[in-house]
C-alpha cells in the first residue's frame, strides 16, 4: 500500500508536531499543509469536514483530534508500512 499522507498543521501545535514526529519515526513521507497559509483551512473544511490541526489524511482515510485519539487509527492505517 503506497498512499499519500498529507498532515494540516498549525504552528507551534504539540499534537501536530506528535503526529509528524510519529509518521518521520516510521519512515512514513508525508506532505505538510499550514492551516494558517491563506485557503488552506477552506481546503480542510470543504474536503475533511474540519479545519482544526491536526487533520492526517492517508490515501481515502482521515484523521483529527489530537495525537492520542488519532494514534490508534493511525497504527491500524500504517499497519504493514
């Protein structure tokens, strides 16, 4: 399985900063995306339903919350990576 991941952040955000921390350990790539960059919440909003970082999206799958309510998802969608 080779999805994207893209992971909206917001700066100076500690659960942002735990969820790439968690993807660089596994030697997941991903693509960063600044909440606060103009139309970048807009983006989050109208595809994810949300505009609160983090947001980790892989492939079809989508995550929010912070880094301890995503952690479990995020181990079942990286299993095997």
């Amino acid at each position: 399985m080779n999805a994207n991941v893209i992971v909206y952040i917001s700066p100076g955000c500690p659960d942002c900063a735990a969820v790439k921390h968690y993807l660089r350990e596994r030697g997941i790539p991903f693509e960063e995306r600044d909440i606060t960059a103009p139309g970048v919440a807009d983006e989050a909003k109208s595809r994810y339903g949300v505009r609160v970082a983090p947001i980790t999206v892989i492939g079809a799958s989508f995550f929010y919350g912070t880094f301890a309510q995503q952690r479990p998802q995020l181990d079942r969608a990286l299993a095997g990576r």
